[in-house]
C-alpha cells in the first residue's frame, strides 16, 4: 500500500525512509532539552484519532 502513495512535499527525506523500511532503529526517547517535532502529515484533515 505505502508504495501506492505519494509522499507530503513538507517530509524530511529521513522520515520517508522510515516510513518505508520494515524495521524502525531510531531512538523513541528523546535527549533531554530536545525537541519532538510532528512529521509532516501526521494528522490530516481526514486522518488521526477519532
């Protein structure tokens, strides 16, 4: 399915490219002082939780 779509315009190459592999090697706790940002996407206006 995901190879059907088109990526956002406003998406980092970086989370693309997680989005595509099968196996996900970043950290999932961020450093302290650092900053999570939503990728882009994240939430549209039909998507996200209900």
């Amino acid at each position: 399915m995901v190879e059907a779509g088109t990526a956002y315009d406003t998406m980092k190459e970086t989370d693309i490219k997680d989005a595509m592999n099968h196996d996900y090697n970043q950290p999932i706790i961020l450093s302290e002082g650092q900053k999570w940002e939503m990728p882009a996407g994240a939430f549209g206006d039909s998507c996200g939780p209900i």
